[in-house]
C-alpha cells in the first residue's frame, strides 16, 4: 500500500465566516465553531477494476463493497465489487438486479443495504427501491419500497433501523422526507421530516444521534453547510455547529470521536480537496489534511483504524472516473 502523508492547510472557513466560540454541547444553536488543524495521513489501496462515481459503500467482516455509480460510457451501473482490506484485493460478486446511480447503502446485522437511486442522468428517472445483499451467499433479494422515489439521500443505521433522509425526487426537486426501515418488520414509517430540504448531503450515525451535513438545495452552486441532528427519543431536530466549508457530494463517516467530512462539489467550478471532522465531544470543526487531489461523488466507509474512501469524480458534474481506493488515519 502507497503511503504519503500531506500538511493541513488552514480551513477556508476564515475567509466566508465569522468564528464564533464554540458550545460544549454538539445539540446547542448553531455557531461557527473551528479548531486547531489536526493532521492524517493519506494512503492508496489497490485500485479498483473500473473507474466510477457516485457510488454506494458499504463494510462488513474486513470487506469494502463498492455498489452501483456512473462511468463514463454508463449512467446506472449493477456493479458490486468487493475488496478484501487484508488481502489488498478486489473480486467482482453478484451484481445488483437493477442499474443505478446515487444510490445509498449501509450494513446492519451482516446484510448490506441498499436504498433509491437515480436510473437516467441528470438526476432523472428517481426509484423508490430498496435490496437486501447478503454476503455469505451472495444473494440479493428486494425489500418493501420506500414511500415516495428519491435519489442523492442520505442513509444511516440508528438504533437498529435504517434511515433515509432528504434526497430529489421524479420532479427533481430537493425533499425534507424522513423514513425509517424496521427489519423486524420489514416497514418503512415517516419521521420528523428534516428542517433543510437537500440531497447530495451526507448522513452518519453518532452517539444515538443522526447528523446531516452538507448538501445543495438544488444545483452544485446552491450548496449549503447545515448540520442538523436527529434526536430519536424526541423525534425532532436541532441545530449543530455548520459545516465549516459549504459543499456537497461529500464523503463522511465516524472516526472515533469524530465525524470526518473529505471532498465535495463546486466552488467556481472546481471540487474539494477539504478534510474538515466535527468533534463529537466538544461540538467543534478542525481541519484534517486535505485529500490528495480534490473529488466529489465518492463514499467511505470505517474498518478497523482507518477510513476508506472509493471512487469518485475529479470535475464537477462528471468528466473522468477515479479508480482510486484511498485510506485516511489519524495514527
């Protein structure tokens, strides 16, 4: 595995925002709360087989499963690739039954899921669909439908249930939905919708808390740096300190104690390299070292000390695919 290691820059926030004092608490109003840059260190995995973007990731059992996306010659791809993180390996498994784009996936209970998606370009032809993947025996089967089709949502497990929030739906406008999947159940229920109607934003689970961060309310240039937390036990939503760089089409997942926000489109027609993490702790922004070269449109996922971060765009709005599987560590 290639390692290099990059120097933290100084977060773009100082030139767009007023810096606020920080609250102890990450459910306080929102301020503009930043820290000392941390550092990290960059490495390249083995590349995939085939360069694609707007992916779902998911991990289980020391396995990274990259799940439909675009290439340049395919809009809604069934591809599902499997890496093996201790074999530095990839190998190709059941694709999925249906082409899709910006889609969404995570595990729960040894099973991968995968939820909505695009099916034409330009966030056109959006799905309600919902599988089921199960490793062990490389078998996808369909679950019950979400309420109403959307692509670009965000989707987490929370408590043991899935779910997915915001996104675009058939008329491509940007949603606030909330819906909750029970696998004892099988049944997908509406929540306290999101305050901030937007998708391509970024959703993860944290201390029995949901947080949505990012995300546009319509083109790549209305993006917007909301963080908003979903409090289960109240079902409602507040409030948490911005994301310090407005962007979408983010990677995110949780490091520790931290929420690690890498990448993103557009800012004068150019992606993110920004590596920015929200301390769960002290409700506050640092910023990490950026990503070697800046992307949009890829996903991560957390296995063992290190996040892994597959795919993605190097333009804003398409143009050529990255093979790239890069890990990220604070060690």
């Amino acid at each position: 595995m290639k390692t290099f290691s990059v120097t933290a820059v100084p977060s773009l926030c100082l030139m767009f925002f007023v810096i606020a004092s920080c609250s102890t608490s990450p459910e306080s109003p929102p301020q503009m709360s930043q820290s000392a840059g941390r550092q990290g260190t960059w490495s390249q995995a083995a590349p995939m087989p085939i360069g694609i973007s707007q992916v779902a990731v998911a991990a289980i059992a020391g396995k990274i499963y990259v799940i439909t996306g675009s290439t340049t010659d395919r809009v809604d791809h069934t591809i599902n690739l499997e890496y093996d993180v201790a074999a530095d390996r990839w190998r190709e498994r059941a694709p999925l039954p249906r082409g899709l784009t910006h889609a969404a996936a995570t595990a729960l209970n040894g099973r991968i899921y995968l939820v909505a998606g695009f099916t034409t370009g330009g966030h056109g032809g959006a799905v309600n669909s919902v599988y089921e993947y199960n490793p062990a025996t490389d078998v996808w089967r369909p679950l019950a439908p979400l309420n109403s089709p959307r692509g670009s949502v965000g989707v987490a497990v929370l408590d043991g249930r899935i779910h997915a929030v915001g996104g675009r739906g058939l008329d491509k406008v940007t949603v606030t939905t909330h819906e909750v999947y029970d696998p004892v159940s099988g049944r997908w229920t509406l929540r306290a919708p999101l305050p901030t109607a937007r998708d391509h934003l970024a959703v993860v689970a944290a201390n029995g808390r949901l947080h949505a961060i990012g995300g546009r309310i319509n083109s790549p240039t209305e993006n917007v740096d909301v963080h908003e937390i979903y409090n289960p036990a109240t079902n409602s939503w507040t409030a948490g300190a911005p994301l310090p760089t407005e962007r979408s089409g983010v990677s995110l997942h949780v490091s520790g104690n931290l929420i690690v926000v890498a990448g993103g489109e557009c800012r004068d027609k150019k992606t993110f390299a920004e590596n920015e993490a929200y301390d769960l702790k002290t409700g506050r922004w640092a910023t990490l070292a950026p990503l070697p070269t800046a992307r949009h449109a890829f996903r991560s996922v957390a296995v063992g000390q290190k996040l892994y971060f597959a795919g993605g765009a190097p333009n804003c709005g398409g143009g050529p695919r990255l093979k790239e599987l890069l890990a990220f560590s604070l060690l």
